[in-house]
C-alpha cells in the first residue's frame, strides 16, 4: 500500500474522468488525501470524501498563499496550465470551521507562504507579505485548537515560515505538527523543520531539481511522505508500461512547476501533463535509489509515516 498525501483529484482536471481516476487509484493498492486550496476548492473536497466514504480518501482544508493576493498568472510562467488570476480571498475562520467538524478532514492546508511573485514597489510587497503571513498564523490557531496538523507550502520563504513556526505554541503542542509539502528549501532549513518535528512531502521534483534530490538523501526516511501533487508535477514516465499502470494518454513530454489556477477551472492542466495518484509509484522508486533501499521499504516506511502523521490507518 502507498499513501499519497497531497493529490488534487477534486480539481477541474479530473472532471470528465474522476471516477475513473479514483478507481485506478484505489485497485492499485493507493490511498490519498485531497489538500483544498481556497475555500471552494476546501468545501468540494471535503464533499466528495465524504460522498465517497471510503477509509483510504480523506481532505484538507486551508487558504493557500497565492489565493490570499491577487495576482495575474499569464501562460508563459506556467506553460502548460491555463492563464488565471488568484482569488484574493481574506480567511473566514467560520467558514472553515464548519468544514473542519468532518471526520473526513484530517489536516489544516495547503497553507503557508509563497514569494515566488512579490510586487516590485516597496509598500505593495509589505502589504503582499503581511497578508500572507495573517492568513497563515490564523489558520495555524485554527489547526492548533482543533488538533489537526499542517500540510505546509512554502515558496522562497523558508526563513519567515521558520521564524513564525518556532514562536507559534503549535510546535510544542501537536506533534507531528505536519508536513512541509512538496519540499525545496535548503539542508540547513531542512535540519530546522525536522528538529520541529515536521514530515517533508516528496514528488516528481526530486527528479528535476538536484538541491530535492540532496533533501531527500539528508531526511531520515522515517521523516518522509509521498505526495503527487495532481494534477501537478508529472514525473517523467517510462515510454511502454502496462495500461493498468499507464494510461497512455497521460504519457509526460515535460514538467511545470505545479501553479495553481484560481479561477472556476480549478486546476486545468494539459491531458498529456495530467498527473495522478498512480505515478507516485515512480517516485517511491527514485527515492529507494537515493537512499539504496527497496521499493518495498520505502513503501513500507511511507505508509507508516502518512499514518503517524494523519492518525488514519489509510486502509479497509
């Protein structure tokens, strides 16, 4: 059994075929957790777990950083995905509180801070930074009174998550106090979240970005989770599989860097780009390969850990 711990299949992508999706995922032995991002995308996953009802899929709620500013994303920064402006959306405690009641919601994210495109004036890019960082220290208290750990994205902020981590009471509080989602700060960060007790999440960018691939090696494996982030981060696939591994529709050309599209069309990604719950196969493999283990314990371990973290079994 493996557990991917971040999969968007609530997205729009998966629209005409989720069904599908979801039924491939579960025959291939695959459990998974669906992040929101905003508090449409929040409300729709915790709806279809719960409409689902099956021990092996669960949600998350939050208000991702990109959503909390608006911000005009055009084509030629995220290639293959769909222009789109983000939400500017302010967080609305009571509105996620009466998501966070569920039994199917067992994380506060995909929360966090994201810097990747600050404004160029002075005072637009203070006011950008402190938005994000109210959303994120509220949405901290929130997971922090309800007891559910974090899902964390961080992007070019390391630094400032750190500073506001160690001085938030969720630390000592809740242990494990999350995951640190798809993970691409430095080694001297990573000592700093691990020694706070956090999980990384691992995906397809272990196969593109070196300073991944050092973090992975770094982190004890009992430290690390698999994630995929659909529709997002397609890892790069073998070009003949099995169908029941590969449906070769979704056979990569290339990654993108997983934005996030705000709009109606809630994660519009390419078909030949798609990603899903079912390649996280592959990098389960990579990372066995870092660290000179097996498949079958890196399977083993991942699992153990998704089920420390979330306090879920992830099975029938």
């Amino acid at each position: 059994m493996l557990v991917d711990t971040h999969a968007h299949l609530h997205f729009h992508s998966f629209r005409n075929d989720r069904e599908e999706v979801i039924k491939r995922t579960l025959d291939e032995g695959i459990s998974f957790v669906m992040p929101g991002i905003q508090i449409d995308t929040s409300r729709a996953g915790v709806e279809l777990a719960e409409k689902l009802n099956d021990s092996r899929i669960y949600a998350s709620i939050g208000l991702h950083p990109i959503h909390v500013n608006k911000d005009r994303v055009d084509e030629d920064e995220v290639g293959p995905l769909e222009k789109f402006t983000t939400r500017e959306e302010s967080f609305n405690r009571g509105a996620y509180e009466e998501l966070i009641v569920s039994p199917k919601v067992i994380a506060v994210g995909e929360i966090g801070l994201d810097y990747w495109r600050k404004p160029k004036t002075t005072a637009r890019k203070k006011e950008f930074v402190r938005r994000q960082k109210d959303a994120f220290i509220s949405q901290l208290d929130l997971a922090l009174q309800y007891k559910k750990p974090l899902i964390l994205h961080c992007r070019v902020a390391h630094d400032d998550m750190l500073d506001i981590l160690k001085n938030h009471p969720i630390v000592t509080k809740l242990q494990p106090p999350g995951v640190v989602h798809s993970y691409t700060g430095d080694l001297e960060q990573l000592k700093k979240f691990l020694d706070m007790g956090f999980y990384i999440g691992v995906n397809g960018l272990v196969f593109k970005l070196p300073f991944v691939e050092d973090a992975v090696a770094q982190a004890p494996l009992e430290r690390i989770v698999l994630e995929t982030d659909a529709p997002y981060l397609l890892p790069p696939l073998p070009a003949v599989a099995p169908a029941s591994q590969e449906p070769q529709s979704y056979v990569a050309k290339s990654f993108d860097d997983g934005a996030r599209n705000g709009s109606a069309k809630e994660g519009q990604v390419k078909d030949t780009e798609r990603n899903e719950p079912i390649f996280i196969k592959y990098t389960a493999q990579k990372i066995a390969e870092i660290k000179g283990l097996t498949f079958k314990e890196v399977e083993a371990q991942t699992t153990k850990n998704a089920q420390t973290l979330f306090g879920v079994e992830f099975k029938i």
